[in-house]
C-alpha cells in the first residue's frame, strides 16, 4: 500500500474526451476535451461559474457528467461515486481540513483502517506498526514529523501537510489540490511546495487550483483555463504571463450593466469613517470613508478579509486597533446591540446558518432586529408587529404565503429578501451587504440589486461585498480593492473593467 | 391564513377536522382523555377536595417551571432548581429564626423571602454569566449547584427541619382562600406573567430568537447573553417563591425537601411540548404538562399503584410525549 510508484510513466495521464455536464438548462460544463500529462502540475483557472468546480466534482466522483469519456492512463472510467474515483487513483485535498485534531498524526493517516493484531484471539489496534508505516511514509515525503505527535500541535501549514501525506498513503497517480494554500503563511507554502515537487518526480499528476497569480509560476508547469463552461486555452507556464492568463479567464470583456446614478456628494461629511482598523491577523491598517447614499464595494477574492473587517466594524467580532465614526460621532465598546442603536446594519454572508433563525415564523424573522423600536416599554403584539411585515413584503417582493409559516419553508432569494427586510426595518443609515446574492436565482438576483439601489437613492450609504466581481462592478458606485487584508486600491466601476479588478484582486503575478 | 385553507380544502373536509385538531392540541386531547378515565376509574378522584389537592401539588411544581419553559427555549437548562426551592425555604426558616425576636415574626419572613428571591435571582443571572465568560454549559454549572446548593440548605438547618416560622404562616402553602389553595392564585398569577412575557413582550421574542439560533440572533443586534442570563435569574427567583410555599405549607425550613423536584419540572416541561433543542415551546404546554403530571400521579395513587411502578409509568410518559412531538412534527 505504501508503495509509491517511482516510475514517471503514463499511469497517471488523465483525458477528458468532449465531457460535459448540464444542470437543467445550464451549460456547466461543455465538451471539455483535454488531456493532462502525467509528472507534472497542471494549474486549473477559471472565475467563478467556468465550469472549473464542476470539473473538480466531476473528477471526484461526487457528480456524474451528462456526456463524454473520462480516460486515465490509457483505461477509460465511469465514476458512479467518490470511491470509484478513489479506486482509479484520484484523491482530492480539499481547502478545509478533514483532521482530527485530538488524534496522533499517525492516527490520521490511517483513519479508518488502523491496523490490527490479534492478542489471545482479541483484535486490537497494532500501535506500533501505525506508528512504523507512518513514519516510513513521513520520511518517504521527506517530512521529518513525529507520527505519535498530536495534530492539533502543528500549524495550519503542517495540518495540510499531514492531509496531504494522508493523500499519499493512498498512493494516488492523481492528486487533486483545491486552494490548498489559502490559511496558509508563504514560510508554510515553501514546505508544500517541496512536497508537491517531490510528487511530481515521481510521476504523480498533479491539477492545482489557486487564486494567487505567484504561485502558478512559482509550482506549476502548465496553466488550463476555462471560461463559461468551455476550455478557454491551455498554456505552458514557462511562455505565460500574468497579463495572458487573466485575459484568457475573461475574454472580451464587456461593461457591466450599471444604472444611471446620481452623483455622490463627497464634500460634506461621512456617515461612516475608518481610521486604520486592524484586526490582527484578517485585516490590517484599513481606512476609508462612505458618504450619504454611496454604495461602495469591497471586491476581493476569498479570504481577503472583506467579510472579517464588516464584521469587526459592526461588533461582531473584536477589533484590535483604529478608529471608527458614524455620522462623525467617535464610536466606542463594539457591540451588535450598540451598532445597531447607532444606526448600522448587516446581512451576513450565510443567511442559512447565521442570517435567519429557520425555525421561526418569517413574520418574526422580519422584526428581530427592530423589536425594540416596534415594541413600546418591552411590550410587542403580533398586530403591532405586522405594519413593519407587510411594508417589507411588499416592497422586497417577499413572496411568503403565510408569513407565520417558518422561514424556512421560502426559497434562498425569498429568504435573502427577510435577512434585508428584517434590517431595513431597523431604518439604518449605514447597510453591510455580506454577499447577498449567493445561492439566489437570477431574477431574485436583480430584485436584490434593485433594492440595494433603491435604498441608496433614499440617502442609504451601504458596503457592498460580493465574490462576483461582476456584481461588485454593478453594483457599486466606488470600488476598495482588499488584498490579504489590506486596501491596495481604489477604483471607479465606470473607469475600469473586469479583466483589470482581477488583476487587482490577484496576488503579483511574475514581474515582466 | 391562506395557505392553511388551501391545505384544509385539498383533502376530505370532515376527514381533516379531526386530524387537525389532534395534530393541533395532542397533550390537551390526551389530558382530557386521562381525566376522563379516572373519573370513572379512580376511586374520590372526581372529588372538590382531591381536585384542589392536585392542583396545590401541581403548583409548587408549575410556578418552578414557566421560569424553566423560558430557559430551556433559550436553549439553556437548570438542574438545580430542586435543591434551590429547598434552599430558599431554609434561608426564609433561618432568618425567622435569627431575627424573629428582634424584628418580630413576619417582617422577618418577608425579609428572608425577599432575601431567598435575591439569591435565586443572582444564583441563575449568574448561571449565564459563567457561560458567557468561561464557556461552561449550564448543564454543569447547575449540576454543581444541585449538590452545592442542598448542601448550603442542610447547613443551614444543621440537618433538622427548621420549625422557626410565626404562627399562622402555613396560610401561604397549605390555606385556602375563597376556598382555593392559596399556592393556586400564585400558580395562575405566573402562568398569567409568564404567558405575557414569553408572548407579548420584545424580551420573550428574543428568547425564542435566541434559543432559534444564537448567531442570527446576535447578529441582529440582540444581547443574547443578557437574555439568557435573564431567563436564569428569572427561574431561580421563581425557584424560591415556590420554595418558601413549600415550607409554609410544611411548616419548617428542611434541607430535605423538594428532592427530584428539578426532574418533575423539566418532565412537564417537556410533556408541554417545549423542545430541548431550544426555540420551541410554550406557555400554555407547560400549564397543560403540569396538570397532566398532577393528575397521572394522584390517580395512580388513588387505584393503588405501587410506588415503583408509579416511577417506572412517568419514565414512560416522558418518552412517549418526547416520541409524539417528534412524530407530529414530522408529519407537518
């Protein structure tokens, strides 16, 4: 089992011949031919919806493609389910950690099947044989770790080493990392790079998904790009650049659709300022001003820190150091509560977790919020509730049927309208908007949109954050770039397009 | 609305009114059934005078337990509430003890009584504090203070029940006014608050938010550890009001009393329909569990069940209200 084929043949050539993968009308995925060479790391780009998750899915057994054949080292396979992707070699590394913590490193590794040694006809966990096979594999990695340490020791960056090595132990011809060093610190990175460059000598196929431009120069030897579904192009990262890769991402890029705004009048004063803010660890030294009915967006790719900084301005979570004034009182002792007194509001990115209390009427869902100012001297009725229930179903366009039927009996957009109804009825004057437009379908997208533009020219300053940066180029009026939790630029949507806020948003690519 | 008629008129109409009204109110069907039954069954229990008997009994243990209802839809729970109600009548006996002769019989009482409400109130405040700040479920914490508390209560008698009340004090737990047990009007008073709180009141929605799902809660502005803390602080008051009537109706302060009271209250409770996973529950369910619990009791004391089996009849009940809810729930 711990054999690892030292051989750099063909066993691990991966080929997609015209495999595709429609969703009801949706093209995810169409007629991808391709094929990736064994022994080497094949980069795997593409911006959100190309069809790059779908390929992933696919190659990992957990959704079947519609059409066309899989090939790997000159055998074609069907995958029905994760194992059968398994057995043909492929395992995924995916970004979250699947460890668990309290266990050895060892332990880990072999989850699932300890090996067993019978003692007066009694099985139990052979320790000493665990612990051998897995020091021969750590060392086989070149990984000088004690097997018998605990994981939650490591860092992050050991932690990812370990699932790796966990990988390994299947000894795959295919590995598949998918953002595997989005947590981590670069000194982490150089140890993963070691290892996947190990991999690769020995004949291992490696796809590689990132969203760090440097890195793609730095690890991989191949860059294939999708777009809309489609293989975009396929180049060989030695000819590549920065420039060439984001342009095949996007195509000819068209400007957004943008509603005629009315100017922002920036010259009096903002209704909310930053000064510095840093949390440390997600955010640092960030400072900007947001005026009277501006929608300004945060564009950043995940993990950024967009969503952190909106929650550590809001009270949610601490905030180490800076500053913070809203209609330019000094404000201070963070919380939820206080923020919301002071006229603040925010719709988190997960309304299904942490937006919502699902078991509750959407009527109730709609006041949680504002019970304090529908209520007079802590006394609240249902009739004294549903004025402020019945003005935000009609004017989100809620559709509710009965608005005592649990939430979560309403679909993702309908639910995304009572996370923002229930805050709209707060009448803030500053509203956080933690991408609302997640898992929503297209109309209610719109509807989404048209409220946020809305509220805006009723004198609403809001932050608008999506992972769409589309969206982030619709939607706003100015744009923040946050790159590893800092604000490296400043754009105006009407003066730049999609192709160069990615770019933006994007680590440095190699220097020219 | 509509949406409830239009599923009323899908199916056969006549079919449908019953199902629904069982699916609606099961614990009310079900108590109705049993106090049915033992009228015909249950030799004296139709009687005015064991009836007020049930309810006396069921109202030391339903003040405790609205408080609980609250709680536990906040998502909390109070194990010590048995040991707190035994406390509470000890603190209010020592006091009449120690200071009846120099304040007189009943202003010491009062003092005690106020005294007891303070404690109970700050014991459970900072039952959610402890939480909030170290991270310590209140399943531990008040399992602490199931022992600590009746050992509190035992020093404070020394280990004899505490005959120290001014004359006339049994009144609160063992009279009858307008031919009521007196603990009844403090039963139907709590009933009435906390129904209003829990349903009309900004805090009693948050409890429900809260109890929902404490992050979309807090992230909606809600103080969510002030709210559960509240609902503590509120039981543990609740816990000492019914306390002091046990031991008025006794007639001392004894360390002994009300043990596995704490079991009986969240039985209720929980036969009332509130669910443990917090966010559901009602008022109204707890009223209805209590009386159940009152009655299934004194009836089977009345056909002569053996101790034992009484024990082995309300484990089941329990289980089997726990199973109906689910059931119901799912067929929603």
């Amino acid at each position: 089992m711990l054999d690892v084929a030292k051989d750099v043949s063909t066993a691990g050539d991966l080929a997609f011949h015209a495999v595709s993968k429609t969703y009801g009308a949706t093209q995810a995925l169409a007629d991808f031919t391709h094929r990736f060479d064994a022994g080497r790391v094949h980069a795997l780009m593409g911006k959100n919806g190309s069809g790059k998750s779908t390929l992933v899915k696919i190659l990992a057994g957990v959704t079947r493609p519609s059409g066309g054949r899989i090939v790997i080292g000159g055998r074609e396979r069907e995958f029905h389910a994760p194992q059968d992707a398994f057995q043909a070699g492929i395992v995924t590394v995916h970004q979250e950690l699947s460890l668990v913590p309290s266990l050895s490193i060892g332990e880990n590794i072999f989850l699932g099947r300890l090996p067993k040694k019978s003692v007066l006809g009694i099985k139990s966990v052979d320790w000493e044989r665990l612990h051998a096979d897995a020091s021969r594999l750590l060392t086989d990695m070149g990984l000088d770790l004690d097997s018998r340490q605990p994981v939650s020791t490591l860092s992050v960056g050991y932690q990812q080493v370990v699932e790796i090595a966990k990988a390994m132990s299947f000894n795959p011809r295919i590995l598949l990392l998918d953002e595997p060093t989005s947590a981590l610190a670069t000194r982490e990175v150089n140890q993963l790079f070691a290892l996947v460059r190990r991999l690769r000598e020995r004949g291992v196929t490696i796809i590689y998904i990132t969203h760090r431009m440097n890195e793609l120069f730095e690890i991989c030897d191949t860059c294939t790009v999708l777009r809309d579904g489609e293989l975009a192009g396929t180049i060989e990262m030695a000819e590549a650049t920065a420039d060439s890769i984001v342009e095949m991402m996007f195509g000819e890029t068209a400007h957004a659709v943008r509603p005629t705004r009315r100017e922002i009048d920036r010259s009096g004063e903002a209704v909310l300022e930053l000064a510095e803010a840093t949390r440390h660890g997600r955010f640092a030294d960030v400072s900007f001003k947001l005026y009277r009915g501006e929608i300004l967006g945060i564009a950043g790719l995940l993990g950024a820190g967009r969503t952190e900084l909106m929650r550590s301005i809001f009270g949610a979570d601490p905030l180490d150091d800076g500053m913070i004034r809203l209609d330019g009182k000094l404000v201070t002792g963070f919380t939820p509560e206080k923020m919301k007194l002071a006229g603040l509001g925010y719709t988190p990115e997960n309304r299904k977790e942490v937006g919502l209390v699902q078991i509750l009427p959407t009527h109730d869902n709609l006041c949680l919020a504002s019970l304090s100012k529908i209520g007079t001297g802590g006394v609240i009725s249902r009739a004294g509730e549903k004025p402020y229930v019945d003005r935000q179903i009609a004017d989100l366009q809620i559709k509710a049927g009965d608005p005592m039927n649990p939430v979560s009996s309403l679909s993702g957009g309908n639910q995304q309208k009572v996370v923002i109804g229930n805050w709209l009825n707060t009448e803030p004057t500053v509203m956080f908007f933690d991408e609302p437009s997640r898992g929503v379908d297209v109309q209610a997208k719109r509807q989404i949109f048209e409220i946020i533009w809305r509220q805006a020219k009723q004198g609403l300053a809001a932050l608008f954050v999506s992972t769409e940066l589309e969206e982030v180029l619709e939607v706003a009026d100015r744009i923040l770039v946050m790159r590893a939790g800092r604000i490296v630029a400043e754009v105006d949507p009407t003066q730049t397009n999609l192709t160069d806020l990615y770019r933006l948003c994007m680590e440095e690519g190699k220097p020219e | 609305m509509t949406a409830s008629t239009s599923v009323s008129a899908s199916g056969d109409p006549s079919d449908n009114v019953v199902l629904r009204l069982v699916k609606a109110y099961p614990m009310e069907i079900i108590l109705a059934v049993l106090v049915v039954l033992l009228i015909f069954t249950a030799p004296g229990f139709a009687s005015v005078r064991n009836l007020l008997n049930v309810l006396r009994t069921g109202s030391m243990l339903g003040i405790i337990a609205f408080g609980m209802t609250a709680v536990i839809i906040a998502g909390e729970i109070d194990l010590s509430v048995g040991a707190g109600a035994a406390l509470a009548g000890c603190l209010v006996a020592w006091i009449c003890g120690a200071l009846s002769d120099s304040l007189g019989g009943y202003p010491a009482a009062l003092l005690g009584f106020v005294l007891a409400l303070m404690i109970g109130f700050a014991v459970g405040f900072a039952t959610g504090k402890f939480r909030q700040w170290f991270n310590v479920p209140t399943f531990i914490t008040t399992l602490a203070l199931f022992t600590a508390l009746r050992g509190a209560a035992n020093l404070l008698t020394g280990g004899f029940p505490l005959p120290t009340f001014p004359p006339g004090f049994d009144f609160f737990g063992g009279g009858y006014l307008f031919g009521i047990p007196f603990p009844v009007y403090i039963f139907l008073a709590t009933f009435a608050a906390m129904h209003f709180l829990m349903n009309n009141t900004t805090f009693g929605r948050a409890v429900y938010a809260v109890g929902g799902n404490m992050e979309a809660a807090r992230l909606s502005g809600i103080d969510i550890w002030w709210v559960k803390s509240m609902t503590l602080g509120l039981t543990g008051a609740l816990t000492a009001l019914s306390g002091t009537l046990i031991a008025s109706q006794i007639g001392s302060g004894t360390g002994t009393t009300a043990t596995g009271l704490e079991l009986d209250v969240i039985a209720a409770v929980i036969i009332g329909g509130t669910s443990l996973f917090g966010g559901k529950g009602r008022i109204w369910g707890t009223l209805i569990g209590v009386l159940f619990l009152g009655c299934i009791s004194n009836g089977m004391t009345l056909i002569n069940v053996s101790e034992y089996w009484q024990y082995v009849v309300r484990g089941a009940i329990i289980l089997g209200a726990v199973l109906l809810n689910q059931v119901l729930e799912r067929s929603r």
